[in-house]
C-alpha cells in the first residue's frame, strides 16, 4: 500500500515539471536571467550540504526520496498557485482559492480512506481528533498567510521573507517548547538564509501587506513543525491515526475548517458574485489569465502531496532542519 502511494504521487508529480520545464519563467533580460542562474545554487548550497550531512549521518533512504518529491511539488504548487491567482484576480479572493485548495486536498484524503485498498483508515476518538485542532490551526495560517503574501507581493520578495522561517524555529522551539540548538548550527543559518535572500532580490515588489503575510506565515509554519513532532512522538496518537499519512490528513480537514471563516472576515463573500463569474468564465472576463478553474482544482492537489511529503520528512528533521529544509527550497522556487 505504502509502495502504491508512493508511486502515485511521483506520477502525479512528474508530469508537473515537464509542464515546469516547458514555460520557463519569463526573465527580462539575458544578463538578468544568467545573474540569477548563477546566485541561486549558491545560495542553495549550504541548505543542501545541511541536509545532506544529516542524511548521510542518520543514513535514511527515505529522507533522500523525500526532499526531491517535496521540492519539485512545491514548485509545481507556487506556479499553479500563481496562475490561479492571477485568473481569479489577484489577492482579492486570495482567502478564497486557498480553501478551495484545502478543500480539494480534504476530498482527495476522504477518498483515499473510501477507496477499496488505497489507504487505511484511522481508528480515533473524537476526542482525539480534537487533540490535533492546534496543528490544523497553525497549517491554516502558515498556508493562508503565505498565499496572501504571494499574491499581494512578487514570489521572489516573499521567498525572501520566508528565508527567514530557521530563525523564527530556533526561537520558538527555545521560548516555547525547550529544544535547544548548537551555536553552531545557529550560526550556519546565516550563509543559508542570506544566500536565499541574494538569489530573490533581482525581482522585488515590496508591499506592507506580503510583508506581515509571510512573517505571520513564518511564525504559524515554526509552530507547525513543532505541533508536528509532538503529534508524531504520541504513541498513542499514532496508534489511533495509523501514521504520518493520516495525521496529514485529518490536520488538512482542520486546516479548512478553520480557515473557511477567513473568507467572510476578509469580505471576500461578499464579493463572491465576481468569483462566481471569473469561475464560470475560467477566468477574470477580458483578463489575459484564464485556466482558473484548471490551476486552482491542481493547486490544491499538488499543495497536499508535496506536503503529506514534507510531513512525512520530519520522522527524520527535527523543527530547525525542516525550517532550513523549507529554506534551501525558496532557491529552487525562485
């Protein structure tokens, strides 16, 4: 069953970067284009030899497995993402798409538990479910302020910001849940974070509104990473769940349970007629975007297996590493 899975989702990965490969992103110059190829392997360079070393060290095979299929989903998911977001408007509805995302993540992991031996389904207690509100909540707002942000602001100026999410892990793991890091790997997030800052400043469209989105977003995605690992060190918890999978799962159902009151406070419902009508024409009527409907229904797809991927990634990264894992990828993004 765990062999199906797997493949199935590097299938349906797959195809994504051939679609990647075939639309380049649109570089204004050739010198811009070639600057910006050279900075960014170097600015990868110290989060991959920070994983890499922690592979080798721990020497577990399905670490390697996980961090190409959780980087080549994520860069599927932020192109999907945008051009949805152009197609619907822009960061007016940006709340919107993000629970249709959820929502398309939440059905697929519904069906998977109805389909005949696709995925085992959890044994759990109300109560129990219940137990993994927090981290539900915290997904919501690390994925919802962090859509808000990209679609407020260029890609690039929010990578940028992101980059900074190991500092704000460092801290909340040490303020808020006691775990400690090295001075040493303290000081080895500075080339890390500053080199994703170089390869994202070619492209920059500053915006309050990006700004305090994505370092909500970093803080809610620190908390995340630590709810996770607490979710995960509960042997019971794990029992009634029956693993990581479908800890990702029913944390996906709470992240849109939680998120769908958004679209009401933001006023997003009340506009909703113009979505409705964009959805209906596949796009902003007389705007150059179209595919709305495409892009959004795989966004959301991809969104959750990149980060079922990502989930499953933290059996072996502790908080820090995970947040330097999301860091050295804002590179590849870029």
């Amino acid at each position: 069953m765990r062999a199906a899975n797997a493949v199935h989702t590097f299938f349906l990965l797959v195809p994504n970067a051939f679609q990647i490969a075939r639309t380049p992103p649109n570089f204004t110059t050739k010198r811009h284009r070639t600057d910006r190829i050279a900075r960014t392997p170097s600015a990868a360079c110290g989060g991959v030899l920070w994983l890499a070393s922690l592979a080798m060290a721990t020497w577990d095979p399905a670490l390697f497995a996980y961090l190409p299929l959780w980087y080549l989903g994520n860069v599927s998911f932020n192109i999907y993402n945008k051009l949805a977001g152009r197609a619907s408007g822009g960061a007016q509805f940006a709340f919107t798409l993000v629970v249709l995302q959820l929502a398309v993540g939440s059905a697929y992991a519904l069906f998977l538990w109805v389909a005949p031996d696709a995925r085992q389904k959890p044994k759990i207690t109300f109560a129990q479910v219940f137990k993994l509100l927090p981290l539900g909540a915290f997904t919501a707002v690390a994925h919802g302020s962090a859509i808000y942000s990209n679609l407020a602001g260029s890609l690039s100026f929010g990578q940028i910001i992101k980059s900074g999410e190991p500092v704000f892990a460092a801290a909340i793991g040490f303020f808020v849940y006691g775990s400690r890091v090295s001075r040493a790997k303290l000081l080895c997030l500075l080339p890390i974070i500053g080199g994703i800052m170089l390869a994202s400043a070619a492209e920059l469209d500053y915006t309050p509104a990006s700004f305090f989105a994505m370092t909500i977003a970093n803080v809610a995605s620190a908390f995340r990473a630590y709810e996770n690992k607490r979710v995960m060190a509960s042997k019971e918890l794990q029992a009634a769940l029956g693993g990581v999978s479908n800890t990702f799962a029913i944390t996906t159902i709470w992240a849109t349970v939680v998120l769908t009151p958004a679209i009401f406070l933001a006023g997003e419902f009340k506009r909703r007629q113009a979505f409705l009508e964009a959805w209906e024409a596949d796009g902003v009527p007389g705007g150059s975007d179209q595919h709305l409907r495409f892009n959004a229904i795989i966004s959301g797809l991809v969104f959750y297996l990149y980060n079922e991927i990502s989930t499953k990634s933290l059996t072996s990264l502790s908080g820090v590493s995970h947040s330097v894992a999301n860091t050295a990828k804002r590179a590849v993004v870029v």
